[in-house]
C-alpha cells in the first residue's frame, strides 16, 4: 500500500540561489563562511555531551 500523504515521486532538494536567504542569514554570507573555515573545525558529529552530576 502507498501512503495518501506522501507524494510517489519526490522532488530532489533544490538548493537555495546565492541572493536567497536561508533563515535569518543571506546564503551568500554562508557559503562565504563556509569557504574560509578550515576543514579541521568543521566537524560531522556533535561534541558528546557530559552527564550532570544526579
């Protein structure tokens, strides 16, 4: 069976044009950042966060 809510064929994510903004942020303001941070502080996984004392 094939759920009524969902749409057969989803559309591919299109990304945002450079004069958008995504959020509060202009995206070219974000690719700029993105361009001038090293590799070695962008990171994939979060910090693990640390249990409070019970």
């Amino acid at each position: 069976m094939t759920d009524p809510e969902k749409p057969a064929a989803q559309l591919p994510k299109k990304e945002p044009a450079l004069w958008e903004s995504y959020g509060s942020f202009p995206v070219w303001m974000l690719k700029l950042i993105h361009a001038l941070t090293p590799n070695f502080l962008i990171s994939k996984s979060p910090a693990p966060k640390r249990k409070l004392p019970q």
